[in-house]
C-alpha cells in the first residue's frame, strides 16, 4: 500500500512539472504574439496618422485659397461700390452749384423787385396824402352847403339807419313769431283741449265747518259738561272749536284744517254713541281716533296712487297724499287736484311722445309740500321738492315739483307740462273761489300795467282777467310798434302780476276820419 502511495505521488510531482513547463511555454508565446500585434497597431496607427496630416493639410489650403477669393471678390465690391458712390457726389456737386446759380440769380432779382416796390410804396404814400386832403376838402365844402358839422350828420345817418333797422327788425320778428305762434299755437290748443276732453272731474267746494247731528237736545249739556269741561277737553284734544247754538239737534265744528274736524267729528260721533263723556274718555277716543285716521290716511294715498297708476313711492310720501285729502287750496281739495294734474300729465305726455309714468308721478308729487307747509316754513314747491329729495325720487321729478310755480325757472318739459297741468286744473270754471275784492283788484292791476305804457290811451280787461286789450294813440304809434308794445306789455305782465293760467294780449290801433254831409 505504500508503494502505491509513492507511485501516487511520484506521478502527482511529474504532471505538476510538465504543467509547468506547458505553462511557460504557452505564457512566451502569448508575449510573442502580443508584441508583434502591439507593433503592427503602432504601425497601422502611424500610417494612419501620417495620412491624416496629408489631407488635413490639403483642406487647411484649399480652405485658405477660397477665404483668399472671396476677399477679393469682395474688395472688387467696395471698389465699385465706392466709384458709384463717388460718381453720385460728383452729380450732387454739380446740382447744387447749379441752384447756387439760380439762387444768386433770384437774389438778384428778389433786390431789384424790393427797389422797385419802394418806389411804389411811396407814390401810394403820396397818393393817400393827396387823397386825404381831397376828402378834407370835400367834408369841408358839404358842410358849407348842408350846414351840418361831420359829428351831426354823422348822428343823423345813425338815427335814419336804427329807424329802418328797427322797422325791418320789427317786421322780422312779426312774422316769424305769428308764424311760430300759429303753428304751436294750434298744436298746444289740440293738446289741452284734448286733456280737458279725456278728463272731466267732479268739483266739490270745501268748507271750513262741519255739522254734527246730536240724537237730542239734552246731548248739548253732556256735551258741554259740569263748568264746561268737557267742551274744553274736546276742543283742547282735537284743536277745534265747537260751536253749540239754537240750531236744533246740531253742534258745529270750526277749524281751518279739514283733517282735525274729521278728527273731532269722528271722536265726537263715538262719545255720543258710548254716552260716556268726560275728559279721561274724551283723550281716550280721540288718541283712538288719530291712530285709526294715521291708516286711513295711509290707505287714501295708496288708492291715488293705484288710481294713477304709480308705484314704487316711499310710504312717508304716501302719508303725506293721504294727507292732502284733508287739505284744500282756494276751496279745491289739494289731493283731488293733484290727481287732475297727475291724469292731465299723463295725457299731454302720451301725445308728445314722453314718458307717462314720470309725467303722472311729478303730477301727482307736485304739491306734496302743501301737507306740511303749516308745520315748515318756505313756499310750499320748495318744501315739496326736498321732501322728495329725502324720500328718493329722481332729479326729473324734483326739479318738475320746485319748478311748477317758478320758484325756479323749468329747465325740462316735464316742468313745463306740470305748469300747464297745474294750470288747466286750478282754472277751470267752478274748481275754485275768488273773492270780489280780489277779482277786482287783478283786474285793476291788469289795466293799470298796460297804461303805463307810452302811446296807450285806454286798456280793457275782459273775460274775467284772461284777455286785455289795449287801444294805442294812432298818431303816437306806428303800425310797426304796436307788435313791440304788445311784446312789452305781455313781459311786463309775466314779471309783476300772479294769475292762473295765460292773458291774452291784444294790441289795437286804427285811424278814423269822421265827416258830415250837409
């Protein structure tokens, strides 16, 4: 076993050796081949190397012949560039020294004209100096023969020319007024009368009493109470007076504002009803009463506003409409005329073509200020515009409301339409009262203006103060100015009398000659 062992091992050791051996062998020849590979790269690598160079350097001088013949291509360029350059100075050169001929030439010219006009100028000098005296001579010699200095003449030809202006003037105006006012005239007629037709309303005349039907004599001393203490609560707490007399069965109420007789009227109806009368229950119904009239009050002015057809208003101005129900202007109840003037409004507007709907409200705003005018001082227009403007309505309306009686002057057509609506419902027959004294009185202050006129010998008025007309000195006043006079005499009205509606100004002159057959 042993032999074997060292046969295992003898063999192990000569295998190693020959590996060894083969190893080296295959090692050596491996360098070998790499060495010459190495020196065929290196070889290769210069040949390429060297080929390259070559054509880099053919490039290099193609690339440097070509950048060669483009510069003087180029060069060329400039060149002619240049000489065309050269060529056009030289043609500017030769203009401008040919203007510089002409301009020396006009120069020339420009100094020999300038002498030549001198010489005119002063024979025309000379002339004007001839000329002058000439005139001088002449003023002189016409003065000598008209016996007139320069200055009167000179007066007397103005006043000649302002006579024939004036006439021509006034014939100008004469017509074209006659011709406007028959045009606007018969259109303005047409709209009113066709407002006045739409529109008819009832005219009741407001009094300033009321009566109270008693059930029987006996009330009048439980009215009156113990010393008169009830009377005095009543007429304390309403601010009317009670006025009980022999009038059978009937106790009249006095007092200028028609909304606290309803008041006492209503309060005292209740009292006599109730049969308990004393001044504790007297306040009590009376406080009642001006609650319940507060909503009464609020549902008047919210039917004249269905009735109108305007909407949209603040409920203080609603107020302020029921108000106007209890209140009257000449006799006329202020809300009903405001509704007339609200309606008359609409009309007039639909027929021009404006808006309905602005021309009822300012209508029917217009005197909104008549409801507080006892408690605000200043005209009632103004108060009612700024109750208006509180209360946000629109420019349009209030100035419609403070123009409606030239508070301001009216500066739109609603305005204007609000005057005439105004107007037409405070002028109709019967819608208000007047006084004797004070018809009369308008109509002397009428007369009295149109003769104050130089050249009127008498003036009438007529038609209840509506037509004036005026008879003028024939010999004082020519056809031609009496057109102005009845132009003056129509302004001076507008400026210094009140009065509803127009006056129609009629201006007369005529020439009689009077003869007798014998």
């Amino acid at each position: 076993m042993l032999y074997d062992i060292s046969i295992a091992l003898g063999g192990a050791v000569v295998g190693a050796a020959v590996g060894y051996v083969l190893n080296r062998y295959i090692t050596s020849k491996q360098l070998s081949e790499s060495k010459n590979l190495g020196d065929r790269i290196v070889s290769e690598a210069r040949k390429e190397a060297e080929a390259l160079k070559k054509e880099v350097r053919i490039q290099a001088q193609d690339e440097l012949y070509n950048q060669k013949k483009e510069q003087e291509l180029e060069f060329r360029d400039r060149e002619a560039a240049l000489k065309k350059q050269e060529t056009r100075l030289q043609e500017k050169e030769e203009r401008l020294e040919q203007k510089l001929e002409k301009a020396a030439f006009k120069e020339s010219e420009a100094i020999e004209l300038e002498k030549r006009l001198l010489k005119e100028e002063k024979k025309i000098d000379e002339m004007q100096i001839e000329l002058h005296k000439s005139l001088e001579d002449q003023a002189q010699k016409l003065q000598e023969i008209s016996g007139l200095t320069m200055e009167e003449a000179r007066n007397k030809l103005m006043e000649d020319i302002e006579a024939r202006t004036r006439h021509e003037a006034a014939r100008m105006i004469r017509t074209i007024e006659t011709e406007a006012r028959e045009s606007a005239s018969r259109k303005g007629k047409e709209i009113l009368a066709l407002a006045l037709q739409r529109y008819a309303g009832d005219y009741v005349s407001e009094q300033s009493v009321t009566a109270v039907t008693l059930p029987s004599e006996d009330m009048k001393g439980r009215i009156i109470g113990r010393e008169g203490r009830n009377i005095r609560a009543l007429e304390a707490a309403t601010g009317v007076d009670l006025i009980i007399d022999d009038t059978p069965e009937t106790v009249v109420l006095s007092a200028f504002s028609p909304l606290r007789r309803e008041v006492a009227k209503q309060s005292l109806e209740r009292l006599i009803t109730d049969g308990r009368i004393h001044p504790a229950r007297i306040e009590e119904i009376v406080k009642k009463v001006e609650e319940e009239m507060d909503v009464k009050l609020r549902e008047i002015g919210e039917q004249a506003t269905f009735d109108v057809g305007v909407h949209g208003i603040h409920p203080e101005i609603i107020l302020l409409l029921g108000k106007l129900h209890y209140r009257t202007s000449f006799s006329q109840n202020v809300l009903q005329h405001s509704l007339e003037v609200a309606f008359l409004c609409g009309i007039m507007a639909a027929e021009l073509g404006l808006d309905e709907k602005s021309a009822k409200r300012a209508g029917l705003l217009h005197d909104i200020g008549k409801a507080v005018d006892h408690e605000i001082e200043g005209p009632h227009a103004v108060i009612g515009a700024d109750l208006a403007k509180k209360h946000g309505e629109s420019k349009e309306i209030i100035h419609a409301i403070q123009a409606h009686h030239e508070d301001i002057p009216p500066a739109t057509i609603l305005a204007n339409l609000v005057q005439a609506a105004d107007s037409l419902s405070g002028a109709r027959p019967g819608a208000r009262k007047e006084l004797l004294e004070n018809y009369v009185k308008r109509l002397e202050e009428l007369e009295n203006v149109a003769t104050g006129f130089d050249g009127v010998s008498k003036a009438y008025a007529i038609q209840a103060g509506r037509e004036i007309r005026v008879m003028v000195d024939s010999d004082r006043v020519a056809d031609e100015k009496t057109y102005v006079l009845c132009k003056e005499i129509a302004n001076k009205i507008e400026t210094t009398l009140t009065y509803p509606g127009q006056i129609r100004v009629t201006v007369i002159r005529e020439k009689r000659a009077v003869g007798y057959a014998k």
